[in-house]
C-alpha cells in the first residue's frame, strides 16, 4: 500500500479485483502530455513558493523533460497496471528523480491534477475538431461550387418537391455544421480555466501562484471556488454536447448520402474506398462509411446520457463516480475526430452523376408549386390556386402523362386563368430562376453563399 498515494492509514491490501475495476489507466493513459506539462508548471511554482529548491526544481524538471522526451519517440513504457496515469507517472518519475519525486505532490490533488489534464485535453481537441469541421466545410463548399449547374429534385418527407440545385444542398450542409461548430466554441471556455490550488476541494495553504500556473499552461482564466472545482464535470458534458449535435447533423448528411447513392437515386457515387463489399453477394458496393456514419450519432448521445446520469444528482464536490467522465469523452472525441476526418476525403472524391440529375427532372410535379404561384400572379388566391393546381397533377397521374403535354384547353378546364405561356413553367432552369429570396436556390444566390463560405473559411 506504500505505493499507493493515499495508501498511508491502510493497513489491508485492496482486493484484486477491485482494484482492477477501479483502475482508470485504460481510459487516462491519454493524458499523459497533459499531465508532464502540469507537472512541469507545478514544479515551477512550488519553487517559487519556497518548496523546492533551485536545484530540486532543475533536477525534477529534468526528469519530466526526458519523460516527456520518451514518450514523443514512442520509449516511454508506463506500467499498465498503475491505478492511473498520475500514479504511473509518479512511478517514472521516482525512477529518475528518486525520494525528491515524492515532493511533486505537495499543495496538490489528483481532483485538481485531473480536472486540469481533462481540461487541458479537451481544449486541445475541442480546436481540432473545430479546424476539422472548417476543413470539411471548405471541402463541401468546393464541392458546391462544381455542382452550381447541376440541377435536381429536392425532398422533403422522402418525396420529390420542388427543383433546386445540387450546389444549394451542399451549402445547406455547411450551415448545418456551422451551427455544430458554435456549439463547439460555446464549449470551448469551459475548458480554458486553471484549477489547480483547489486541491480537493478547499484549496491549499501553500501560495501557490496560479497566475504563473495559467500563464505557463496557456489557460485565461483562474477558478473562482475550489469546492466547485473538485466535482465539476459541466466541461466535459458540454462538450459531449457539441458531439452530440456534431454527430447529429453528421448524420443527417450521411443519410442524403445514403439515399442519393442507392441504385434508385444512382445520383452520388462514393468513393470505393469507402465502401465494402458483400461476402456472399459478388455485385454488393455497400456504403458502409456512411451508415456507421448515421449510426455513429447514437454512441454520442450514448456519452452525453451516461455522463449525464452520473452528475445527476451527485453530492456537490468530488465523488468517484466521475471516474466514469473520461470513458465518454474520450470516446465520443475520437470518434468524433475519426468521422470528421473520413467525411473529408469522402467529399473530396465524390461524384455527382449530372446525366442521372437530368433523368430525375422528368417527374414535373417538382413543377407543381411553380405553376401555383404562376395562378397566383394571373389574380388567383393561393389557396383556390394550389386547389387547381392538385387536381392538375392528379389528372396527369391518373392519365400518366407528363402535364407540359397536356393541352392547353384541358389545362383552362382546371385552372381558367392559365395561358399559353404555362408550358416555360416546365423547365428546371426556369424553375430555380424565379425565386427570388436571399438565400434560395437561384443561381445568382447560390453563387453570394458560395463566395461568402469561401471567404469565411479561408485558412480552415
């Protein structure tokens, strides 16, 4: 138990079992660059606070240098079996350091030390996933730009609606991950606070300048209440969050993906390399990258619960049941990195099939709200016209003709006030230049929104 850093009034080993089970190194062996670079900070304000020594500090700045050395080049082998990645790094660290090792603990916590790790962790992945973000936006937004001519159905409830361009779609992704990415900066603040002088909950009686500790790990801010502190995990919940919204509108375009590749649609073709194949039915190209994709999303809000229910209701203050906090997030930041990460290169090579785009445009009930609002500007009201309009369109099903080749006298027996010139209606060149809103699907618009991503997302 003499190794253990709480095991001084023990007198009984800790079950096997237990301690396996306790063990959190499997999850926070992650946070080891965290944790030499928090140690490297402590080291220097406990000299400046009269602990250590000019000497002892040099001599223990030495040690964390050559570990963190070792770890960069893939040397350092920390035991597997240690309670957790303090105490393997501790252990390394008397190998070094010897006795003087020990000193390295004092005015500290492993409830301030870890809240701080995490936190220094999740700053830095939080401007990964943001910069990963940013990238497939521009990705997306080049891939808008190819598309500008290609015209196509769009959908809503799974059904075709009203002609617009694939480009206008594209950009409605990059919206949507935008609005991910805010949640991400929101997130981000909670992470940029030095907690350390809390120590486990009611601060420390050593003076401990925690201006030169946030200024040498690079944080703004300095927590304001220690016993907030120890049992704080809001951080991270925001954070898994963010995934959660991140892998929701992930998911949302893995399924436009998913729908605009099957052999239906046949309008997107991915990339072979992520797909797979079947194992009994030779002809398979599965899409597999995108349904684990869409799947990916429950895992997220799978972290976000979980870490949820444990603060529920916990006693305010540190509880051991934070242990739990890192297997969410750690899990639902990788995973989050991994999709992101794929999800580029998956545009990048990215095809649209514009003949299979021009086949799609032979339903002309995608015409159907074009020739309404055409009544609407000959002097009817709309809901008398969208009336006329419905039995126009249900004729042609009836009859299976396209309605541009019904005629004119026909067309006058639903709708008196139509004209001749209702057949340009038809058109789904036309159809995306009448609308006329900022931010429709109108070619001149497409192009602002277009030139306005592109601009925002320079340097992504």
């Amino acid at each position: 138990m003499k190794n253990k850093l709480w095991g001084g009034r023990f007198g009984k080993r800790t079950d096997p079992a237990f301690e396996q089970f306790s063990s959190s190194f499997r999850w926070d062996r992650r946070l080891l660059p965290y944790d030499l670079k928090i140690d490297a900070a402590h080291v220097k304000a406990l000299r400046k606070c009269g602990v250590l020594t000019a000497g002892e500090a040099g001599k223990l700045l030495s040690a964390i240098a050559r570990l963190v050395e070792r770890s960069e080049n893939g040397h350092l082998r920390l035991d597997g079996n240690s309670e957790d990645i303090h105490s393997a790094i501790q252990s390394e660290l008397e190998k070094l350091a010897g006795p003087l090792a020990d000193k390295l603990h004092t005015a500290r916590s492993r409830n301030d030390l870890v809240s701080q790790s995490m936190r220094l962790y999740g700053k830095e992945h939080a401007a990964k996933i943001e910069s990963l973000i940013g990238r497939l936006q521009k990705e997306i937004v080049l891939k808008a730009e190819e598309t500008q001519g290609v015209l196509v159905p769009g959908m809503t409830h799974l059904q075709n609606a009203q002609v617009v361009s694939q480009a206008h779609i594209f950009l409605a992704y990059v919206e949507m991950l935008d609005r991910a990415k805010r949640r991400l900066q929101a997130a981000a603040p909670f992470f940029d606070v030095c907690v350390l002088g809390s120590g486990a909950l009611a601060g420390v009686t050593f003076n401990l300048d925690q201006r030169l500790l946030a200024r040498e790990l690079g944080l703004s801010a300095i927590a304001s209440n220690s016993y907030d502190v120890s049992g704080d995990r809001d951080f991270a919940l925001n954070a898994l969050s963010a995934a959660v919204f991140t892998g929701l509108q992930l998911s949302r375009i893995a399924e436009d993906l998913m729908v605009g590749q099957a052999r239906g649609a046949a309008l997107f073709d991915l990339d072979e390399a992520f797909c797979t194949g079947s194992s009994m039915m030779p002809q398979k190209k599965n899409a597999d990258f995108v349904e684990l994709a869409r799947g990916a999303c429950g895992v997220f809000m799978g972290n976000f619960l979980g870490l949820a229910a444990t603060l529920k209701g916990l006693p305010t203050s540190y509880n051991r049941d934070l242990q739990w906090d890192k297997k969410y997030l750690f899990d639902s930041v990788e995973n989050c990195e991994a999709l992101l990460g794929i999800f580029i290169r998956v545009f990048e090579t990215l095809k649209v099939n514009g003949k299979r785009a021009k086949a799609l445009l032979a339903d002309e009930s995608l015409y159907a709200t074009d020739l309404a609002d055409y009544l609407v500007r000959k002097g009817v009201p709309f809901k008398s016209a969208h009336q006329q309009v419905g039995r126009i369109v249900s004729f042609a099903e009836e009859k299976g003709c396209p309605i541009s080749k019904i005629g004119l006298d026909l067309l006058k027996s639903f709708a008196p006030r139509i004209g001749g010139d209702v057949y340009e209606l038809f058109d789904a060149e036309h159809s995306v230049r009448l609308k006329k809103t900022v931010g429709s699907t109108h070619p001149a618009e497409v192009r602002k929104q277009i030139k306005r991503w592109k601009v925002s997302l320079r340097g992504a």
